[in-house]
C-alpha cells in the first residue's frame, strides 16, 4: 500500500483526531490505505473506522485491511450520511480528509491525471462515471471553457486558452494528453510551462469529478454528524480546496460574513483548533515532494 500513496503529515493528522479507543472515526480519503491503518493502530475491539473511496485500486487496497473494526465503503464522500445511516450511524467522533489526488492516481498513466505521460484524457476518479476530460476538452462550449479555466485552474490567459480549444478540435477531436498538450502548448508562458500545464489540468480534473461542489457537500454533512467535541481533520493541496474548508470552519458557510443570533453569539457548528494550517517540516518534503503543498486544518465540532 505504500507504494499506492505515501500518506502526508501522518502523525498530525492522527493526532488531530484525538483518538478515543472505543469511538468512531471515518477516513473519507483511504486511497492507499496509510491513514487508515494508522487510526487503527489507535482504535480498540469496541472503535470502528469506516473508510471511504470511490476508486476501484482503493477497494483492492481496503481488501487487504483484516481487522474487525474496520469497514470500507465504496462511494465519494459526498454521500457520508447516507453510507453512514446504512451502517446504522448517525455520528462520529472524528473524520478526516486528505484531499486531492493520490500518488498512485497520478503515475499510473492510463488515468491521465497526469502530463508526465502520454495517454487518454480520462481523469476520472470514479472509472464508471460517463464524463471524462475527453468530453470536458472536445463537447463543452467556449464560454464553458472559459470559466473552468479561470475559476478551477485560475489560468490568466483563460479566454485565449478556451477559444484556442475550441479551434482545434474543431479540426479534429482529441483523444491523447499529448495531442492536447501539443494543441495548448504556445500559450503556455516561456520557462513556467509545467506549472501552466498543471493549472489546466486542476481546472479539467476538479469539472470532471465535481470535486468544489462534492467537498462542499462533504463539509456540510461532516458537521452534521460530528459529535460534540468531535473532530475534523482536513489536508488540502491547493487555494481553492483550502479557501472553502477555512471558510466553513471560521464561518459556518462558504461565502459571506459568519451570522450571529440575536445576542450576538456566531452561529456555525465548527471551532478551529489551528489558527493557521499545518505544514509539513522540511525532512517530509524531502522525502515526499506531495507534501510541499499540503495545508492541514483542524477543527471541533461546537
């Protein structure tokens, strides 16, 4: 499993949970599994850990875990409660996210997360659902285009980009990473073309797996079924991810001041335990070049 994906911040993140041996505590992200194992460490006969993911490698890594407090359930974390209430639980101790995508899922070339290789434009994190970034790239409109782009990638030169697309493929439909790189590839700034390459990347993978709308989802339902005192450990991996998790924690909401009832008291259901998020130390940079933009937040459900 520690081939699949080198977890981030392990020992943070499980010290942010505040293990409690008989709770129950949920792993939204399993992927490789490490988190996953290590909360187990952590967790007794009568403690459950539920770990969630809606990849097929995930699932054969979940297949190896032979513990009797652990289950695994094959879904995207936007479903928590409904999964939850299935296995007769209406709340937590602890959850804990690290957001993004695996290690496994960018080096394994058929998924075409990444530039490094050559392959389909797929970039699905669920294999069974119908839109990739082949229809993404090829089917939506300009305007469309556009917007992903700016909002998603927060590509400056996104209008050009969108229409540049749109002209292209119009003389024939990509179906390969290096056809659209080799379509995109001009206007991507002089010397800095790797990061340009990831932020168009970023913008089509988070459209493709609705990945804002699901971690929206996922943050309101977390609250919901949080214990008291219970505890929301979340990792992320780029500005947009962190904007919307530090606003939920902080406000209550995603956008807008936090409201506050007629005394005056704030109304939100989570308190931060970490003023500014977590970094990695340097030694783990070193060692997993992932974690150099790893942010952790930890809060508390009030």
């Amino acid at each position: 499993m520690s081939e699949y994906h080198n977890p981030v911040m392990l020992r943070e993140c499980v010290e942010g949970l505040d293990i409690k041996s008989d709770g129950i505590y949920i792993d939204v992200t399993f992927g490789g599994g490490g988190h996953s194992q290590e909360i187990l460490k952590h967790i007794g006969t009568d403690g459950r850990l539920f770990g969630f993911d809606q990849d097929d490698d995930a699932r054969a890594n979940a297949d190896q875990i032979e513990h009797r407090s652990f289950t695994f359930v094959q879904s995207n974390f936007r479903y928590l409660k409904k999964y939850l209430r299935l296995h007769g639980v209406t709340q937590v101790d602890g959850i804990l996210a690290d957001l993004g995508v695996s290690s496994h899922q960018f080096n394994t070339p058929g998924r075409g997360f990444s530039t490094r290789f050559d392959g389909p434009l797929d970039m699905r994190m669920d294999t069974s659902q119908a839109i990739s970034a082949k229809e993404v790239i090829n089917e939506y409109d300009e305007k469309a285009l556009h917007k992903i782009l700016g909002q998603y990638g927060e590509v400056k030169n996104a209008k050009t980009l969108a229409a540049a697309i749109v002209t292209a493929r119009g003389q024939r439909p990509m179906e390969t990473i290096g056809e659209f790189l080799d379509a995109i590839r001009k206007f991507a700034p002089r010397g800095r073309e790797n990061k340009y390459f990831a932020q168009v990347f970023q913008a089509i993978r988070i459209e493709v797996n609705e990945e804002l709308k699901a971690l929206e989802e996922f943050l309101v339902q977390s609250a919901e079924v949080l214990k008291e005192n219970g505890k929301l450990v979340i990792m992320s991996y780029h500005s947009l991810e962190d904007r919307m998790v530090k606003n939920y924690i902080n406000k209550g909401k995603f956008y807008g001041e936090v409201e506050k009832d007629l005394y005056g008291n704030q109304i939100k259901p989570l308190q931060a335990l970490t003023r500014k998020p977590i970094v990695a130390s340097d030694n783990e940079i070193n060692e997993n070049n992932r974690a150099r933009s790893a942010k952790l937040r930890i809060a508390e459900k009030i």
